[in-house]
C-alpha cells in the first residue's frame, strides 16, 4: 500500500480555503480521507457589489489566507507535525482570477521551499473532479473507466471523457456561457443577492417547472456542446413582461438548464458508453440536477454507475485541491498537462 498526505491550497476566485487530504492505494482502489477542510468564505465581502471584485477578492485572500493556515497549524508543535507529516503542497495555478491565483501560488511556493516539499500545481477543474472521490468513509467511491464527468461550475460547462486517472478528453463545452453564470445571471435579473446559483434554486422551490416554455438551446445539434446565453436573454424578456411570477421564471429556467444538461449527458453515454457518470463543479450542489442524473442515468443504462461529490466538496474548497495532489503523487504525474499557470515558474 502506497499512502501519501497533501497541504492543498485554493485561491482562484472567491472562497480562500487550505485542507489536508490523505491519499491511499491499494491496487487500484483508491481512498481519499480530507483529514482538514478549512474554508473561509468571502461572499459577504462581495454580496454588496453584487458580484465578485478581483481587486478586493485578492486582498481576500492575501489576509484570509495565513489566519486559516495559523488554524491549521498556529503552534509551532503544529506546525511542526504538519510539516513532518505532509509529502507534498497542492496549490490550483489556474483557471481562475490571476490577482487571487498568485496569493495562492506565491504562499503554496514559500512553504513547499522552507519545508523542502515539492510543489504540485493543481488545474482547478480538475480538482472539482477528483471532490467525486474524497470521503470520510473505507467504503470510498470509485472511478470506474471510462468515466464520463459532466463539469458544471461558475466558468466552465464540459463533458469531459477520463479513460484513466489524470486522462481527460473533452467532448463539449458552452458556446457561450457557463451554466453556474446563467443562474448568476437570471438571478440577477430576478433581483436575488450574489451568488445567484443557490438563491434562484432555493426560489424555484416555491414555482411551477413548466410555466415557461424556455428554449433548451444545442438539443438539435449532434454534438456535445452547450449554450446558455439565449436561456438567459429569454429570462430577462420574461422579467421584463411582468407576467410570470419570479418564483414560477426561476422554476421553469432552472428546469431548462437541467434538462439540457442531463440531455446532453445522456447522449454522451450512449456513444461514449462509459462505467462512472460523475459531476463536477459548484452547480453539482444543485439538487433538482443532482437529482434528474441520480434517475435518468440508471434508468437507461442500468450498468452505469453515478457519481455526485459531497455537497461540502462541490464549491470551491482546497480538499479536492489536495485530493487531486494526492493522485497525481500517488501516480508520480506531478507535472499537470492540462495546467494553466500563472506564473512560468510553476510549469
Ligand atoms: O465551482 P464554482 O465555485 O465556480 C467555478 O469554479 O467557476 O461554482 C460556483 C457556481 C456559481 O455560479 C454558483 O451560483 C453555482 O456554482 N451554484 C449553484 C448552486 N450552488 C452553487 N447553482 C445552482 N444551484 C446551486 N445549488
Ligand atoms: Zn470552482
């Protein structure tokens, strides 16, 4: 058995977060423990510019980050035990605002040189994805190959095909806006406080699923691409009508979305035929979209198995940071090609 302890560090937008995760291989089963999750949310901070500011989200970070990590290891016996204990610092170099990413960076450096650690500079999307595996349980779940993820965050809307651990191949992606954008967006529009995401979902509870009849874009295209932007656009022309109620607008856009997320995911298992659905991102926290994969994809292709991330792991944390340091120590990848770095050092 192979075990290894990872420092990860997260700065690339607005939740500044430090953890520890423990990386175990038996074989090929893998187990990921966050022995620590530390996270330090600045919503508050940009809930009044309604969105967040890279400028204050960087000063954020730069004074959040060494009181989460005096938490983590504020005495020097801690500090001590946490620098014997550790293998390596896991830092995301990208993507993601540049002014937070160098915080990170630049601190995830200085530890890993006073502690002679080597430094493994993490592709935050690649974090959300390898949240799927970090547990707290021996019954840990498992990527069975080929893995088909359905990548859902603020920035980013993807199907990407794993073949194996660190293998990524993208099948589609938006054309044009991100889907956690979109209900950023029409929540906005629907006058609900940042981030919007959340807000809407916990608004559409109260609202009829099919009020609205709102496009569901890219479904006559044979590929695997998305669109957001006209979903939005048509939400602002519903607001503006002032004939729907906003409980009813968030309801039917947050079906729309959904629908054409599992859509589009389903025609990626039909071709693709992978063992593992899993999602990943901050919209994976949304339940109607947890919860339309949790049915459909068993329901039509019964030998397929359906990831979700712990909801304490599908927004922005340094656990999956650390979990995804973890594999890639754990399989001597430590040089991530799918890396976009901030700095040319890191490379
Ligand atoms: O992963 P993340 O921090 O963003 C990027 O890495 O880009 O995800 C943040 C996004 C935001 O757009 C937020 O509104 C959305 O995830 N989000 C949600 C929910 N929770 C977070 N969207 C829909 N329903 C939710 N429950
Ligand atoms: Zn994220």
């Amino acid at each position: 058995m192979k075990s290894v302890r990872i420092l990860g560090i997260e700065t690339s937008c607005d939740e500044t977060a430090v953890a520890v995760v423990l990386g175990e291989q038996r074989g090929s089963r893998l187990t990921l423990v966050a022995e620590t999750n530390l996270v330090s949310t600045q919503i508050p901070t940009h809930r009044k510019h309604g969105g967040v500011v890279p400028e204050v989200a960087a000063r954020e970070h730069a004074t959040r980050l060494p009181l989460l990590l005096k938490r983590l290891a504020g005495t020097p016996a801690k500090r001590r035990a946490l620098e014997e204990s550790i293998d390596a610092i896991a830092v995301t170099t990208g993507p993601g605002l540049v002014t937070c990413l160098a915080t990170g960076t630049e601190v995830a450096r200085t530890i890993a040189s006073a502690w002679r650690k080597p430094l493994v500079p993490i592709h935050h999307l690649e974090g959300h994805i390898y949240a799927n595996l970090l547990s707290r349980h021996t019954n840990a779940p498992a990527f069975l190959f080929p893995v088909l993820v359905l990548v859902v965050s603020g920035a980013h809307t993807e199907l990407v095909l794993m073949k194996r651990h660190l293998n990524y191949q993208l099948l589609g992606s938006t054309r044009d806006d991100a889907v956690g954008e979109a209900f950023d967006k029409s929540a906005k529009l629907l006058g609900l406080p940042y981030p919007g995401g959340p807000e809407l979902s916990k608004l559409a509870l109260s609202g009829k699923r099919d009020a609205v009849a709102f496009p569901r874009a890219m479904l006559k295209h044979d590929n695997f691409d998305f669109s957001f932007a006209g979903l939005k656009t048509a939400v602002a022309l519903e607001v503006e009508r002032h004939r729907t109620s906003p409980a009813d607008v968030a309801a039917s856009f947050e079906q729309a979305a959904v629908d054409t997320l599992i859509e589009k995911t389903v025609r990626a298992v039909a071709r693709y035929a992978p063992k593992t659905v899993a999602l990943a991102g901050g919209v994976a926290a949304n339940l109607p979209l947890r919860q339309a994969l949790r049915e459909t994809i068993p329901d039509r292709f019964p030998n397929v198995s359906v990831l979700e991330p712990d909801l304490q792991f599908t927004t922005d944390n340094a656990a999956m940071i650390a979990a995804a340091g973890a594999v890639r120590v754990l399989t001597k990848k430590v040089r991530s090609r799918i890396v976009v770095t901030p700095r040319p050092e890191l490379r």
